[in-house]
C-alpha cells in the first residue's frame, strides 16, 4: 500500500520518522550512542514489535466488542497518518493515504472477520450445550453454519493476509524498479578529472600506529547521520537543483549535466557532526569531487552581506524536506565550498547524498552538508528557522577544535615500557597547530604532530608514553592556528557542538 505511494509516507517509516523528529534531543543523541548506525533498524523493529502486540489486544477486544477493535485499528490509521503528514519531507494528503487506507481495510476485516469467529464460537458453545441425549443426532444433522463459519474465517483470514502480502510486494516491486532508474543513473556517471586538483596526501600524514584511524575514510566506513528511515534513490538523470530567493538576479535551474560539465574541484575535506560526543565516532575525512558553490552564486548575481548583499542565509533544502542553513558570508569567503558530486573518486553513494550533496569546510554538517540536495534558496536568518534550528540546535556552528585518542582504547592493558598513544585532532578551515598529551595530573607534554594535509582536514598525531604499572589517565589536548586551546570545560552536543577532553583509562600490566 504504502510502497506504491511513496515509501516515506508508509506507517511505519511514518511513525517512526515523526518519533525522530519528536525525540528530545538527549534521547536520540542517547539512541545514536548505543545503537550507532543501527539505530534506525531498533526503531523500525520496535514500532513494528508495538504494532504486533497492539494488534492482539485489539484482536481479543474485537472478540467481544467487534466495533470498538475496529475502531482502535482507525486509531491508528489516523495516528500512522498525522506522523505521515507532519515529517519534513511530506507533501500533503497523499502522505496520509497509507496509513488511512490501511486501518480502514484493516477495521473492516477485523470487523468482518471477528463477526465470524463470533458466531462459530456461539455455534461451538451451543453444540457443547447440547443434551447428551441426542447423541443419535448425526454431526451430518447438525446445523451448518459452525462449521462453515469457521472455515469460512480460515479462508477469509488467508485471503486477506495474501491479499495484503500481495498488495506489499507489488508495492515493493514498483519502489524497486523506480530504485533501479536510480541505481542505473549512478552506475552511468562518469567523473570528469578535476580543473583544479586536490594535491597529493603528504605520506607523513598517516600515523603508523596500529588503531589510529586511516586518514582518508573509505566510502563504507564514512559515518553516517540523517534523518532518513528510508534512503533517498534520486535518479540523476530527472533530477536537478534550483537556486532562487533574495539577491538572486538570474534564478537557474541546473541539471546533473550541467553540473559535470562545469569546472570541477577536488578538495579533502573532514566532515564532523554536531551530535558527536568527545571522542565519538562521527567525523570523517573524504577526498570530494564538485562545484565551487560561491562560483554558482556569484553567477546568480548573489553578493555576500559583508559586501552589502540582502541575504545572510543559504537555506538548502533536499528531496526527502531536509532543511540545512548556512551563512552565504562563510560560503562566499573564499573557502571550498562545494556542491560535491564525487567522494573518494566514485560518484556519491545513495546513503552520502546522491547525486549531489553540499559541503562547507569548517561547518558542522547540519549547518553545511545537505544530502539529496535539490533546492538552495537565499533568504535571511531573520525569515526562516531551518530543521534542526527548529529543534533548538544553534543558527550557526562553526567546529569546535578537538581531539580524540583512538588507541590505545578505553580498559585496555598495555605492557610497561614504550606504549604509543596516536589518534586524530581536527579544527576545520583553522588548521591543528599543537596537540598535547597529559598522564594522569602529570604536566602537558607535546605530541608528535604528522604531516598536515590542508587546513580543512584532521590531522594525526602521536606520543611515544614511557608506561609504569598500574592504572593511568591519558588525556589529549588541541591547539588550533587561531591560538585558541581546546577547552576543559564540557558541554553537551546541543546547542552547538560538544566541548571539553577525550580522555582514555588504561591499566599498565
Ligand atoms: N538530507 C539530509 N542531509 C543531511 C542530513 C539529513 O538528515 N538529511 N544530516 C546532516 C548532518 S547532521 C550531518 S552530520 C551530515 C552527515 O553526512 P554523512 O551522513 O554523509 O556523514 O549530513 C547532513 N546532511
Ligand atoms: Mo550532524
């Protein structure tokens, strides 16, 4: 049912996207926490698990009150589709037809169905009832409908639950065939080489420390952090990106095409999210392939508010209702931001954005790095509240400088003598300029820096640590070009990114 609309709109993606939006924010940052990437799994499971149960009690209520079992199943019909209609990326009544449609089928069967049971359950009861007496009475006697009742709700019940496993698979099958299109517009894409090439990673820019992190971050290894229960499938070749509001002279449209034909760009650049906790997982370096964004809109007549234009924010807006945010004054200053085509010399993977994403060096991604992008209007930070501002996240979000320790890990048992702690520390568009590294209340001692590759990427680091016996608290330290040293003090994700310091426990063997 819902498959054949729009698998957005289905109850459960439904429900469960509306639980996303909904959820505060120490809750879903908990929720990302323990169950990672596969939080949105959990959540499917658990509203599905939810249903099921609700589902029986509704069943065994229709058993004695036919009406008010069916009326629960409209319940949530109407519950399915209010969530349908309220998540960012709906489009209006059309989202709501799964949901209704489904509770109202659902509630005649359940109505019918259990009208059914209840009469073969009566014919039961009056046959038990019978006098013994009439034990001559042939079952070939017995008055029909019991039996044929009963049979009659296994055929029904069988029906309908074929009927609608035929209806989801034919659903399904249409998705998968508009996911084809999509899947085969991406397989056709060939990335052009770049006008203006990234240069190489210098070799020193990787630690050779077993447990440190690689310093580019594969494509399937990239961390991933969106609101999409079901990933976008964008067919490339319908696809195409709008760029219009305040300041804009000469509103364009531009295609896929358009957009491999221009000159393109290759930048590494380290992505980081705003829900990502002191020494957490979500940051990731990429080699990216686009269009210079400010070339885009310089051609649109867009002039940056510091040189005296009208419009302050760039609202970009994706195919699935994502609203991002993003100072045009930061887009526009020189740096490389990007409408991103390529990531790691393939074509944006469906779960990164395809086929076109942005990204702004310096920017939490929620501020900057619209996925699925397909509209970027200009507009002011006075007239619009995007998605996550909504949701009492900050307008603006630069990076905070941090650091993490990525080995040796928490609870780990090193043996006494050279153990070497490595890890990363990143300070986008500032650059890293010192990394420092305590044992326990010990005294800052400085790491080993390792090559930068830009100032928009992470950079790695090490300390050769002369380890005694017994257990220790290792604590690491950033200082960024800006002079600014990373901050003791701790904060939490919302509003504006975490503070404070990655701090390892080990116990020396
Ligand atoms: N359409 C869309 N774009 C989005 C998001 C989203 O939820 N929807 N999340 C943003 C956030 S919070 C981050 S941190 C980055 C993550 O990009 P990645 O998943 O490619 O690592 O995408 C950004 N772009
Ligand atoms: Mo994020």
């Amino acid at each position: 049912m819902s498959a054949a609309v729009r698998p957005e709109a289905g109850p459960v993606v439904a429900v469960g996207g509306a639980a996303i939006d909904r959820t505060p924010a120490p809750v879903k940052d908990w929720a990302i926490r323990e169950f990672g990437t596969n939080d949105k799994l959990v959540l499917q499971l658990g509203i599905l698990a939810v249903l099921a149960l609700l589902a029986l009690v509704l069943g065994l209520v229709a058993l004695r009150r036919r009406l008010v079992g069916a009326a629960g199943v409209l319940l949530f019909g109407v519950i399915g589709a209010l969530a349908a209609t309220g998540r960012p990326d709906s489009t209006g009544f059309r989202d709501a037809f799964p949901s209704l449609a489904g509770s109202v089928v659902g509630a005649g069967l359940l109505y019918g169905l259990s009208g059914r049971l209840a009469t073969a359950s009566t014919s039961d009861v009056d046959r038990a009832d019978a006098p013994p007496s009439s034990g001559d009475v042939s079952s070939a006697d017995r008055p029909a409908p019991a039996e044929w009742n009963r049979r009659g709700f296994v055929v029904a019940a069988t029906v309908a639950a074929a009927a609608s496993a035929g209806v989801g698979a034919l659903g399904k099958s249409f998705n998968a065939s508009r996911g084809k299109e999509a899947v085969a517009s991406r397989e056709a894409v060939e990335l052009p080489a770049p006008a203006s090439p990234a240069r190489a990673v210098p070799g020193g820019a990787q630690v050779r420390v077993p447990g440190v992190s690689s310093f580019t971050t594969s494509n399937k290894d990239f961390y991933r952090v969106d609101t999409a229960l079901v990933v976008p499938k964008v067919n490339a070749d319908t696809w195409s990106l709008r760029i219009r509001g305040e300041g804009v002279t000469r509103a364009t449209r531009l295609s896929f095409a358009d957009l491999l034909g221009r000159e393109l760009i290759e930048r590494d650049i380290t992505l980081t999210c705003v829900s990502n906790e002191v020494g957490g997982p979500y940051v990731g370096n990429a080699r990216w392939l686009g269009v210079r964004l400010a070339d885009l809109l310089t051609e649109c007549g867009v002039v940056p508010p510091s040189r005296g234009g009208l419009a302050d924010q760039l609202v970009a807006r994706s195919v699935d209702g994502m609203t991002i945010g993003t100072p045009v004054d930061d887009v526009m200053d020189g740096r490389d931001a990007m409408l991103a085509l390529g990531m790691n010399g393939r074509p944006l993977p469906f779960t990164h954005g395809f086929p076109v994403r942005m990204l702004v060096p310096g920017l939490y991604g929620y501020v900057s790095a619209c996925k699925w992008i397909e509209d970027i209007e200009l507009t002011t930070f006075d007239a619009y509240d995007p998605y996550w501002v909504k949701r009492d996240w900050a307008r603006r979000a630069p990076i905070k400088t941090q650091s993490r320790i990525d080995t040796p890990k928490p609870f780990a048992r090193p043996k006494a003598g050279t153990v070497m702690v490595a890890g990363v520390a990143w300070a986008q568009h500032r650059g890293i300029d010192k990394v420092e590294v305590r044992v326990d209340d010990g005294p800052w001692r400085s790491a080993d820096l390792a090559a930068e590759d830009t100032r928009d990427t992470w950079r790695q680091w090490s300390y050769p640590w002369r380890a005694t016996p017994g257990g220790h608290t290792l604590t690491v330290r950033a200082t960024d070009r800006t002079g600014a040293v990373q901050t003791a003090r701790r904060t939490r994700t919302i509003p504006d990114g975490a503070s404070g310091r990655h701090s390892v426990v080990v116990t020396v063997d």
